[in-house]
C-alpha cells in the first residue's frame, strides 16, 4: 500500500514517491473508466504508467496480472 499513513519513516523523498505511485493508479483507473464505459476519449496521457500500458488496453494484446499477496495476518489489510 502506498497510504501516506503506512510510512514509518517521514522521508520526503518515500512519501514523494508514493503520492507518484498513487497518482498513477488514479490514472489507470480512469482509463479502465473510460475503456469500460466506450467513451470517446480515453485519458492514456495521465500518467507513464497509463501511456506505456495503452497498447495492452486497444491493441490485440494478451495481458498478464501478477498480484503479490501475503499470508501473514499483518498484512491481511494491504492484500485485500
């Protein structure tokens, strides 16, 4: 999880990267939106991630997920 409350340490540049990570996500959320919803315009610029991805959303494309989920109760609350 990237929650700015999961950060022990107050390193500015750990919670820089994570306000990245998240604004990302946020980037492909709104994508898969759009995609799911046939809208005419589909906001790939959002992000890096997005824009990389775009191929594998329009294209002819087989996509692959890979979720990292852990069997420990402490980390019960991020892997779900």
């Amino acid at each position: 999880s990237e929650r700015a409350s999961d950060v022990n340490d107050n390193d500015r540049q750990t919670r820089l990267e994570g306000a990245e990570i998240n604004k990302s996500l946020l980037a492909l959320k709104e994508c898969i939106r759009a995609l799911d919803q046939n809208s005419k315009h589909v906001p790939f610029r959002g992000s890096t991630l997005t824009s990389v991805l775009k191929d594998s959303f329009i294209g002819n494309c087989r996509t692959v997920m890979i979720a990292n989920v852990s069997p420990g109760t402490a980390s019960c609350e991020h892997t779900m």
